[in-house]
C-alpha cells in the first residue's frame, strides 16, 4: 500500500511490499482518522493473510541476567539492581523439556533468548545443540543472543536455526539515548550477518520509552528500508521494571500503540506482525485492536524472558472470544 503526495491510497498495490518508504508517507498514515488507518491495514493483511490466525510463539530465556549493556529498558542488565540476578546457560534436557511442553501447548515457534552481549564461540556448542533438539521436535526455532559475527550466523543456520531475533529498538535519533554500549550500526550489521546465513530476520522495536510519535515513525521507516522486510516483526510495549532507568516512564495511550500496529502492517504487508511484551497489562479490548490492526503473532505462556505474560488459559479464552485460531 502507498499514499499519493495528496494522501489519496494505492489501492492496487495494497498487498506488495515497498522498500523506498519516506518519513512524510509514514506519518502521513499515523495522522489518519483511526477507522481509515484499520481499514488500509486490514486491506493489507487480508492480502497475505488469513485475519482469523494467529502464530503462537513461546520465548525461553535459557541463560538469565548479567548482561553488561546498558539499555534503559532491560531488567536483565548487570548495571541495575532488578533482583534478576545472573545465571547459567541451562541444560539442554531442561530446554528440550520446555520445548515439548510449548508444543504441546499450542506454539509453533520456540525462541530461545541469551543475555549476552554477543556469545562466545563455545557457547555456541550448547546453543547450536539446543537448536537442533528444537527442530527434532518439528518446532520452528528462533534464538536472540545478541550481537553475531557472520561465522556465527552461519554456524547457527548449519544447526537448523530458522529466525533470529535482533531488534533495531526505536529511530536512529532516540536510540543513543536508550542504550550507549552498542550502536544502531552494530545491530544493522548483525541484520546483515543474519540474513547472509540465510536465516529469516526478526526484528522489531519497542514503543513508550519516552520516544516521540516521530521516533516511531523513524523507527517504522528503518525497519521498512531494509532490503528485505523482516520475516517477523515484534511491536513490543515498554514493561516498566523497577530498577531500570524507565521504572518510572509514563504509559503510551493504548489508541497510539495500536497505530503503531496498523502503520508496521501496512509499510511491512508480508512480514508476521507480533503482539509482544506488554500484553499482561493490556485490556482484552486493545488487544483485539491490535489484531485488527493486523498483528497476526504472540507470546504464549506465562513470562517473556523476565517480565510476565498472560497465562495460557487467558490467552486460549481471548482467542476463543475473538475467532481466532492458531496459525499451522
């Protein structure tokens, strides 16, 4: 989908994706009146994708806390006193064990996510086993570890890694902000270590830091400006920690985050849109916004990482209420 100069809608081209999006056209579709901006981002996920499915994703943290970043948001950097104290790569039966309870819960997807800076090489020995078991269970794996050299990537996609999650965050201009011990280059090149290796990219951002409705834009076009669109794009909301620098931030209006939804979906038609952290203190009604906006993938299960998540059962009876059904 893309807007004129006068703001008037390709209608045509609703469902093909774009790489050349500007800032004026992006913030051109977050100014739409509300029901204009659902009804060109229902227009293109029906154009990819069936409304009433919904991937479901389990995320594991298999090594906890001690990270030496700085970034304002995350409980698990060793810089703030959270309470997450920091532990050990777990074993893999324990990984493989919670593997098969994610599949026979629902999930589709098991992502396994590190608090490390980049791994080190030898941790990619138990990393790489874990991958492999996941895929054995016929799961779909996905792993965030941090930064990756491009033998690391490939290392990682020889043991049957299919996503990897490395978020861009926000914009370029809010990010230096945010976080100061790894630049928006570095994530780029880790981007492109990824997807040399073949792996499909998952990468989004996080909204209610304190950033503007620009940054958002910003961060919607550098996302949209890759030379392939992440495969999945994770639109997390700020979950306010004690102990981090944004403990105290105050909440994003639920109607803007929704936007934020509906405008990723449009400037990105093909790429699975996920409804991440967050959701525990979303009401059942901004939730069904967003998938009407177009999110089409969560989180099951009761923690991401650190942070808490609906439980399972509240999930089930949402999807029920709405008509939605697990994606295959």
């Amino acid at each position: 989908m893309s807007l004129a100069a006068d703001g008037s809608l390709h209608s045509p081209t609703s469902g093909q994706s774009r790489h050349d999006w500007t800032r004026d056209e992006v913030r051109a579709l977050f100014d739409l009146p509300f029901p204009e901006l659902m009804f060109r981002a229902q227009c293109a996920h029906r154009q990819n994708f069936d409304p009433a499915e919904v991937q479901i994703s389990t995320l594991l943290s298999i090594k906890t806390g001690g990270c030496p970043e700085d970034c304002a948001y995350c409980p698990q950097s060793a810089r703030y006193a959270t309470g997450v104290g920091a532990g050990k790569l777990m074993a893999l039966d324990a990984v493989l064990a919670e593997a098969r309870a994610a599949k026979a819960a629902g999930a589709s997807r098991f992502c396994m996510g590190a608090a490390w800076r980049e791994p080190k090489d030898r941790d990619l020995d138990s990393v790489c086993a874990m991958v492999e078991g996941v895929k054995a269970l016929g799961l779909e794996t996905c792993a965030t570890l941090g930064m990756l050299t491009a033998p690391q990537a490939r290392r990682l996609k020889a043991s049957g890694l299919e996503y990897y999650n490395h978020n861009l965050d926000t914009s370029p201009e809010f990010y230096g902000g945010i976080i100061t011990t790894r630049t928006y280059r570095d994530r780029l090149t880790t981007l492109d270590h990824v997807r040399e290796a073949g792996i499909h990219v998952c990468c989004g951002g996080i909204v209610g830091m304190g950033e503007t409705r620009e940054d958002r834009v910003g961060m919607i076009v550098s996302l949209a400006s890759l030379p392939v669109h992440p495969e999945s794009v994770p639109i997390n909301m700020l979950v306010r920690v004690a102990g981090t620098p944004l403990a105290e931030e105050a909440a994003l209006d639920p109607i803007e985050f929704v936007r934020t939804i509906a405008v990723a979906r449009i400037a990105m038609p093909r790429s699975v849109v996920r409804l991440s952290a967050g959701r525990e203190d979303m009401s059942e009604e901004t939730q069904a916004l967003c998938f009407l906006a177009g999110a089409n993938s969560i989180f099951y299960g009761p923690k991401l990482l650190t942070t808490p998540n609906p439980g399972r059962d509240r999930d089930r009876e949402l999807m029920d209420k709405l008509g939605l059904s697990p994606m295959e």
